[in-house]
C-alpha cells in the first residue's frame, strides 16, 4: 500500500533548469540594451582648432591686453584700471574711433592674465557687446606632447 500512495501523490519538485535559461537570456538583453538607452549625444571636441584655422580674418582685430593687476590696454597704450570709470569711457570712445574706420564685422582680441579677478574683465566684456563688437577670449593652447 504505502507504494501505491508514493505513486498518486502530486510531484512538488520544480524544474528550475528552465528557469534560470529564461533569466539568463534576459540578463543579456538587459546588458545589451542598456547603453542603448542610456545613450547619450557625444561629441568629440577639438582641443586647440584655432591653430589649424587656416582662415585669415578681413582685417586685424583690434588688442585688449588686462594684465594681472587690472590694468588695461588697447594695443601697447595703457588706458587704466579695467573698473575705473574713466578707464571705461577712455575705452569706449577709443572703440568708437576704430570702429569708424572699419569694416564690420569689428572684431577685439581680449588677453587677460589668469590671475585677473572676474569683475575686471566682465565691464570691458559689457563694454564691447554695447558696441556691438565681437570678441575672442584668448587662450594659451594645450602644449603638445
């Protein structure tokens, strides 16, 4: 008797070889799709293209030289501090006569030491965009190894 009840009793074992197959194929399509949908735009800058722009610009732009002090420069003449408002208006009627005797677009090279303080270059920057002349921050290039 006590075989015939073994044989009628339900089976509680479970497979679990299938199982682990079907979260194993989706543990792969996870890791596939992931970077998929994390995709992000990426865009490889150039470091220092202005070295290789072949492009002469129409005319020479015009030299604005803050030194680590403060003190500002049009080309090699000393105008003043950068926040003094006479330097300021100095600055502004200089632009005005260069501006005169040039063909758009006016273009200013801005040379400012690293060691300048923020707030004496943002009232040359002011300066220029009310004059409606654009402007190139320059920079040291990365140095080549």
């Amino acid at each position: 008797m006590g075989n015939s009840w073994d044989q009628n009793e339900p089976l509680s074992e479970i497979n679990v070889t299938p199982f682990v197959d079907v979260l194993l194929v989706l543990l792969i399509i996870f890791m596939v799709t992931a970077p998929i949908v994390n995709h992000v735009i990426q865009v490889d800058l150039p470091e220092d293209s202005y070295n290789q722009d072949k492009m002469k610009p129409m005319q020479e732009p015009l030299r604005l030289v803050i030194d680590k002090s403060g003190v500002l420069y049009l080309g090699n003449t000393r105008i003043g501090g950068s926040n003094e408002n006479e330097s300021q208006r100095v600055l502004t009627d200089k632009i005005k006569q260069w501006t005169k005797g040039q063909k758009q677009p006016w273009l200013v090279d801005v040379e400012a030491d690293e060691k300048v303080d923020y707030g004496s270059i943002v009232p040359v920057i002011a300066r220029l965009k009310e004059l409606k002349v654009s402007m190139n921050l320059v920079i040291r290039p990365k140095a080549r190894k």
